[in-house]
C-alpha cells in the first residue's frame, strides 16, 4: 500500500548538525526539511504541515523556546510534536519552560541515532493517525449532523403526542388532574435529582483530574524540604551516640516539616478564600496581641539569618474587630516575606500608627525590594518578585495573596511600597479601629463582596479548557467545561451562564458559527468572549459581527479573566 511522505522539520543554525540529522533519519524514508534559524522554520510552516519538528535550543537571534512559543501560538501548529536539542545540561526550570511551551522531549548532544531514529518514528506513526482520524471524522460530520437532525425532529414529535395526550386526558377526566399534577411534579423531582447526580459525577471527575496536574505543579516545591528531610533520616540512622549530631537533625527535621506545614495550609487557605468558605471570627481584640504573635512565629528565622528586628508600637490600645489568628497570620506571612528577600544582617522594622478611624501597621526591610513593574500585581496569585538566586527560598507566590484577601475580609486594606530594586519595600496593613460604644454603627458579618458567576468554557483542546475553568474556579465562579461545540447550547441551556469563553477555532462547528446559534436561540443574556489566535482589526470584526461581546487573544491571563467577570457585573 503506498503511503505519502511525511515531512520532518530539522531546525539548527548549524550546517554540521543538519547533515547529521539527516544521515540520522533519512533510514526512516520520509521527506526532511532543513531549515538554519527559527525565522526560515516558521516560513516553512505556513507552506505545509509537518509531522514533528527537530528544533535546537540555543540559536541565535531567536532561539529555540521563543521559535516553540510562536509556532504553538498558532491555531494550525498547536498540536504539532517538537523535540529539543542541546547541547549543554539542561536545569529543571529549562525543562519545565520547554514542556510549558509544549516540546514533546528533549535530546542531548552527542546524539544517540537509534534513539533519536525511534523517537522521530513513533512520532511521525503517531501524526499519520491523526490524520486518519481526521479524515474519519470528516466523513462522519455528515452523518451525525442528519441523525441530530432526526433526533430533534423525533423529539419535537414526542413532544407534541405528549401535549396531545395530556390535554385530552385532562379535558375526559377533570378528576385525575391532581393525580396527573403530583405525577409530573414527582417526575420533575426525579430529574433534577438525575442532573445533580451527573453533575456531581462530573464534578468528581474534573476534581480528580485536577488534583493531578496540581500534584505536578507542587512537585519541585515539596521536593524542598523533603530533601534535607530524607538526608536527616539517614544521618540518624547511621549516627552513632552522638547527641549534638542527633538533636542538630532534629532540628533540621522540624524546621523542614514547619515549611511543609505551611505550604500546604497556605493553599487551604487560598481555596476556603477564593471560594468565600473562611469565615472570620471576629472579636475586640488589640493589634498588639497579633503583631507579638507573629513576631514569635517568625523570630528564628530572622535570628537563624541573623536579622535585626525593631518593633516601634506606641504605648495605647490599638482596637480593632477581628479575628486573632487571621491577624497573626497576616503579619506573619508580611515578616516571613521581608526576612526571605532581606540580605544576612539585614534590618527589617514594625511600627504602627493610630488615626481616627483606623490602625496602620507598617512591615519594611531594606532587602532586595520590588521593581516598579511589578508593584501593581505584586498581591496576585502566583505572582513572585524575579529575584536572584540567593534570594530565592521558593514558595508558590500565594503568601501576599492570602493576607490581601484576609485584610479585605476585615474592612481593610494593604499597599505595597518600594523605590526599586535593592532598596528595600514596605507593606502598609490599615484596619478599621473598633467603633465605640453609643455610636449607631454595627459591623456586618465578614465575607467577601459579589457572588461568583456562572461561567461556561467552550474549546475543543481538554488542557486548555480544563486549565481556564481551573483560573475561574480560583477566582470564586462556578464554571462549566465543554470540549463538543455540538453540545454547547443543551449546557448552555441547563447551566444559565453569565459568561462563556468560546474558542473560534473548533472543529466540527467553529466558535463563529456557535456564537450566531447562541445569539439566536439563548438571546443576550450571556456575554459572548471570544478566544483566538489571531488578533487583527478584520478577526476582532468577525468576531463582532457573530454575536460576541470581547475579542482575546491566546493565551489569556488570569487579570483577563478577572476584569471580563467585573466587565459582567
């Protein structure tokens, strides 16, 4: 049986290195294309498909990771298999840059040609199926399109018997009306029970599924601590009587597990928060009392790298309504950052001060401070200031996360200060002070304003769709995924959504098309965001002459998706 070629993209900037590739791979019988810089690749790419891409790391002008990122920027490229070359040792984070870019694997120079040789071919088996199944699905869009077409139609018609029918036993028996009423009533019973019953299923489903791209994200945090851990367990196995060496490991242990402990409730927190499920238990009580509290947590730490810690609290009572846990634990995520990104030896300072109608505690270090550019996000999830390596302890970015939302929580506010980098920053924490006695004012029960929408996301690629509900979810809605666009309006219908996020380039029945099918059947009630690649004044027309609301191009960030739901409400 003939079989077509399939063409393999070899991209090096070196000439020797593209002559080996090809001796390497011309075995396989399949058409190779040399191309010598990642701008002559994606010239090459908008002439043809390829099965896999050869690409090498460090070229230069444009080096491989930015040549990855663009060609899967692409609508027609995003699946497209490619495997990187070095030459010299690749670190984790390179690694993991690589695979965020989408690169099926790496290989090292000197190459190993069999291996490389079974790489490529698995890969080139792989694309000849897809495009099989392409071809398939094709084929198979006519046919499921007449049986839809027949299904509703049968549909109609059920329905239509049924009116019939209940409307003539209705009219010849007035007596089984109530009968009839307690039956449909039960019935409907029944399905809602069904819907929430699959609901929940799928909800299990995509918690599971989440929880394991989650365990990969942790993985290079937990790896951390668990380190010297695991080292700690094996010096006390092999120490022999030796206490100050046995009591040292302990130490070790302890200090390690208290980290652990507080990754992991940070991220509890952040949930319960995201999802408004923290409640605050709010009580009179003194910032003193939390400020002091903190500065026992956070004290070895800032004695273990030999800080100086000054505290300047005036000599008067600092009332305020709040919860005394919370409190401490706002500051004390405040110290941990300061004496992290402060120098050994470095000073870092409390003080407070009390206006009319608030208490402002003010947390500063002369540490390595925060670049203006990244002074308004600072307090966004996952958002780490891009420090040096000595610097760096690691963590997930959630800490100024937690007590922004914590401080909010409790009627107040938080502001981040710095003049740049290496000149240190400053926090100011401000709570509203107590309202005394004879006023008229109450305290409302804390939680946070707005309730969450209802959000549906609609995009053929699981990942992408998966991850963007995953964001909306972190951000308190309720979000919807569907990977069929055929079944896009039954959820739309069931759901009620506030917003959908709709990819325009689906198989099947593109995002356009959708977005008209919506706007006439559902109306415009929903407000339409289209996601896409392509981001010229004639794609955003498109887009707005189908129906939708907002015009993104991908990738979308998470302040994106915060202002399109604020844009909603």
């Amino acid at each position: 049986m003939h079989v077509d070629k399939a063409r393999i993209l070899l991209v090096d900037d070196q000439p020797s290195r593209l002559l080996t590739y090809e001796a390497i791979l011309a075995s396989l019988g399949e058409e190779l294309v040399t191309a010598s810089s990642g701008e002559e690749a994606l010239r090459m790419l908008m002439d043809g498909e390829f099965a896999v891409i050869l690409l090498d790391v460090s070229m230069p002008g444009m080096d491989g990771f930015e040549t990855a990122g663009l060609i899967h920027a692409h609508p027609r490229f995003e699946q497209t298999p490619i495997i990187f070359v070095t030459g010299v040792h690749v670190g984790e984070l390179d690694r993991l840059e690589g695979y965020r870019l989408g690169a099926i694997d790496y290989v090292q120079i000197p190459l190993v040609p069999d291996i490389l040789r079974s790489k490529v071919a698995v890969l080139v088996e792989l694309y000849r199926k897809r495009r099989e199944l392409r071809a398939l699905n094709r084929s198979l869009a006519g046919e499921n399109e007449n049986l839809t077409q027949a299904n509703l139609a049968l549909q109609t018609e059920r329905a239509r018997e049924y009116q019939a029918l209940s409307e003539t036993l209705a009219a010849a028996n007035e007596q089984l009306s109530a009968a009839n009423a307690s039956l449909e009533s039960e019935v409907a019973v029944r399905r809602r029970a069904e819907q929430v019953s699959q609901q929940l299923a799928a909800s299990l489903h995509a918690l599971d599924r989440r929880k394991n791209e989650f365990l990969a994200t942790l993985a290079h945090e937990l790896r951390n601590p668990l380190a010297p851990i695991r080292s700690a367990v094996a010096v006390l196995r092999g120490t022999r009587a030796d206490p100050d060496a046995t009591a040292h490991t302990l130490d070790v242990i302890e200090r390690q597990m208290k980290q652990l402990v507080r990754l992991v409730d940070d991220l509890l927190d952040v949930s319960r928060i995201t999802h408004d499920r923290i409640d605050l238990r709010l009580e009179p009580m003194d910032v003193a009392n939390a400020i002091a509290a903190a500065r026992e947590m956070i004290l070895p730490a800032i004695e273990q790298r030999q800080q100086q810690l000054s505290v300047d609290i005036p000599a008067v009572a600092l009332p305020v309504n709040g919860d005394p846990q919370r409190l401490a634990q706002v500051f004390g995520n405040l110290l941990n950052n300061a004496s992290k990104y402060t120098r050994l030896g470095g000073a870092i300072a409390i003080s407070v001060v009390v206006h009319d109608a608030s208490v402002a505690v003010t947390i500063s270090d002369d540490g390595i401070g925060i670049p203006p550019d990244q002074l308004q996000g600072i307090f966004e999830l996952f958002v780490q200031v891009d420090a040096s390596r000595e610097h760096s302890q690691g963590g997930l970015g959630i800490g100024l996360t937690l007590v922004k939302r914590l401080v909010e929580m409790h009627g107040g506010s938080v502001s981040a200060y710095s003049e740049g980098s290496g000149r240190g920053s400053r926090f100011v924490v401000e709570l509203p002070r107590v309202v005394q006695a004879g006023q008229q004012e109450s305290i409302a029960p804390v939680r946070e304003a707005g309730r969450g929408r209802r959000v549906v996301v609609i995009d053929d690629n699981r990942d992408a769709a998966d991850m963007l509900a995953l964001t909306v979810g972190m951000l308190g809605h309720e979000a919807r995924t569907v990977y069929d666009p055929l079944l896009a309006l039954d959820v739309i219908r069931s759901f009620e959504p506030d917003i959908a996020f709709v990819d325009i380039g689906m198989p099947r029945l593109d995002g356009l098309a959708l977005a008209t099918m919506i706007r006439e059947q559902v109306g415009s009630t929903i407000a339409l965001v289209a996601l896409t690649g392509w981001g010229q004044a004639a794609d955003r027309e498109r887009s707005k002459a189908a129906g939708f609301d907002f015009h993104c191009v991908k990738p979308i960030d998470l302040a994106q998706v915060e202002e399109l739901c604020r844009e909603r409400v």
